[in-house]
C-alpha cells in the first residue's frame, strides 16, 4: 500500500475574532477519528533530537504542533514520507504499524499527541529491524 494513503493529515476547525483564535478538536470519530485514551506533549527538545523512533501495534496517534513546528517521517518498512506540522490547526493521524520519527522541533515547538491507547510497553516495537520484518512477514514478502 502507497504510504500516503496510510496516514492523514486532518484540518480542525478554526474560530478567530479581536480576542485571538479557537481550534477545535472534536474526538470520538468526528476529528479525530478514535476515543482519546492518553495524551501527552513533547517540548524542549531541539533540532538535533529525534524522539518516537519505534511503531506500535495497537495504539492509533494524532500529532499536532500547538506552537512551533516539527518534522515527522513516516514509514511503513518500504517506503517513507515525510510531514511537517506548522500550523495549530493541522493535525497527523497516524493509524497503528507506522513507524515514526519525529525531529527537526524548533525553538518552541510543542508537539501535542492523542493516542487511541492507554501505555503499554508491550506493544511497542522499538527496534526498525524487527519491525521491517513484521511487516515483510505480513505483505509476504
């Protein structure tokens, strides 16, 4: 499958008058298309530093830079591509088996993240050979 069609880029709603902007992100299928079970957010980290580095079994992502900008490289064991999050209203919905990394955050990026999965180390694949593996074993290949 082409990488693009596998993850989404999604335009939340904006709201914005004299006293400053709105966005919104409407959960449970609507924007972001699963039930938020986490949340957390990345900031302080330079351009040098690449955070994530590893692909989750179950766990489905929203990434959106709330202030800031950062790159996000997405790989599905053949091909990549490559997202930069710049705008607040521009969010990355990332579905299950994709690795990625993020890198390039600028002074104030702060790199917001729902995730359709409470924590469990168990499903993380942190190792890029193991999971190119996974995925050749699931094309076939």
């Amino acid at each position: 499958m082409n990488i693009k069609d596998q993850y989404r880029i999604i335009e939340f709603g904006e709201f914005g008058d004299e006293r400053g902007n709105l966005v919104v992100a409407e959960c449970g299928g609507i924007d972001v298309p699963f039930e938020v079970k986490r949340v957390f957010y990345i900031y302080g980290s330079d351009s040098t530093i690449i955070r994530g580095r590893h692909a989750n079994r179950k766990t489905s992502f929203v990434l959106i830079n709330v202030a800031g900008s950062s790159k996000v490289k997405i790989d599905n064991g053949s091909e990549a591509d490559i997202v930069e999050l710049n705008r607040p209203r521009m969010g990355l919905y990332l579905p299950p088996m994709l690795w990625k990394d993020m890198y390039d955050f600028s002074p104030d990026s702060v790199l917001l993240v729902l995730a359709s999965e409470h924590y469990n180390e168990n499903e993380y694949i942190r190792s890029y050979e193991e999971y190119k593996r996974l995925m050749e074993d699931q094309s076939g290949e």
